[in-house]
C-alpha cells in the first residue's frame, strides 16, 4: 500500500523548534518530488515548502523561509521538515505529500502531524 | 506570486444537483490547475489534475476544464459523500498557491 506517514508534531513554546519526518512506504520514495502543506484551524491550505527526488533543489514560502529547512533521505525512504523559532502563525496541521514530477498534482498525502506553538 | 481567486466560497445544494466551482488565477498558467477535495481533519484528495483530467479512482461525475486563467470544477451530479471543501492549486511556478476553498453544504 502506498503511503506517507508524518510525525514529530507537538507542543512547542514561541521561538521553539522541531523537527517533523514523513516516512514513505510502497513506492519508490527516491524517485518522487515531495512537499509539505500546512493547513491551520478555521484556515486555508498552505503550501510550505517543496523538494526535488534527489534534494538537490529545494523551494521555500516567504514566510517559513530562514526558519525551516526541508531535507530528505532517500536510503531511509523518509522525508524531513526542521522548524526553528516557530511562532503563534505556525500552528497549524502539516502534511507531507508527494508528486510525481515537478509540475504535477499531489496525488498521495499523510494524515497529517498538528504543531501547536503556545506558551 | 501568482493569485488564486475561487469562488463561490460556499454553496448549498441538494443530492442530484449539478454544482459548478470557478478558480481565476493572476497570470497564465497554461493548464497546470490542481483540484482536491478536503473533509474535516482529513488530508486533501487529488481529484483533477493538468486541469482537466481525472485522478485514478475518482468517480466520472467529477470534471475540470479551462486553461491560461480561468478553471472551472463541476460535479455533474452531487451525491451524500461529495459535501467537503474544495481547493484548486496552481503547479506552475512556486510558491504553489491554493485557493481559498469552497465549502459545499446541504441545503
């Protein structure tokens, strides 16, 4: 079965940081582009960032860009998201999905991992 | 960036009934317009993808069309499971953009 697994999520404080993962299972990860979206209460979906099958590409939003960082390992099929100095405006369900080239439509998500940054 | 403007940004309708969703974009994007459906707390679904064609395992009654900037969503019958928010997204360039949904209620 094809699918994408996210977590780390959690409680952080203003200014915090984590790290969420997205482990990919019944396809071949290395060979997909993959994003992550985030969706926050009584909000729209985001788009948050974006990278190429071999990570050697990445794209950022203006508003988590210089705070997070997107990575991948190809050899542990998982894809990573590192978040620094999170803020109120972060909270919110974030969800890995992949896409089959650059141009194409997210055709497989995760369920998503919820951060919420309060103190 | 480009600009997602969708509308309505909700709609009731009745079982049966034929539901149209429209998503204008700032500037041309060929046809590189995503739709998804969304219910709550659940991940998005790819519905339409390149504007007009069906995702795998997506019944018939839903189609896309347009191209350059204006796309439209229609769900030729509307059935009990088909009541969710729906999203269009432009892949042509990033940032990736959503539009900012259409909530489909029960009258």
């Amino acid at each position: 079965e094809v699918q994408l697994v996210e977590s780390g999520g959690g409680l952080v404080q203003p200014g915090g940081s984590l790290r969420l993962s997205c482990a990919a299972s019944g396809f071949t990860f290395s060979m997909y582009w993959m994003h992550w979206v985030r969706h926050a209460p009584g909000k729209g979906l985001v788009w948050v960032s974006r990278i190429n099958s071999d990570g050697s590409s990445t794209r950022y939003a203006d508003s988590v860009k210089g705070r997070f960082t997107i990575s991948r390992d190809n050899a542990k099929n998982t894809l990573y998201l590192q978040m620094n100095s999170l803020s109120a405006e972060d909270t919110a369900l974030y969800f890995c999905a992949r896409v089959r080239a650059e141009k194409w439509g997210m055709d497989v998500w995760g369920q998503g991992t919820t951060v919420t940054v309060s103190s | 960036d480009i600009q997602m403007t969708q509308s309505p940004s909700s709609l009731s309708a009745s079982v049966g009934d034929r539901v149209t969703i429209s998503c204008r974009t700032s500037q041309s994007i060929i046809n590189y317009l995503n739709w998804y459906q969304q219910k709550p707390g659940k991940a998005p679904k790819l519905l339409i993808y390149a504007a007009s064609s069906l995702q795998s395992g997506v019944p018939a009654r839903f189609s896309g069309s347009g191209s350059g900037t204006d796309f439209t969503l229609t769900i030729s019958s509307l059935q009990p499971e088909d009541f969710a928010t729906y999203y269009c997204q432009q892949s042509y360039s990033t940032p990736l953009t959503f539009g900012g949904g259409t909530k489909v209620e029960i009258k």
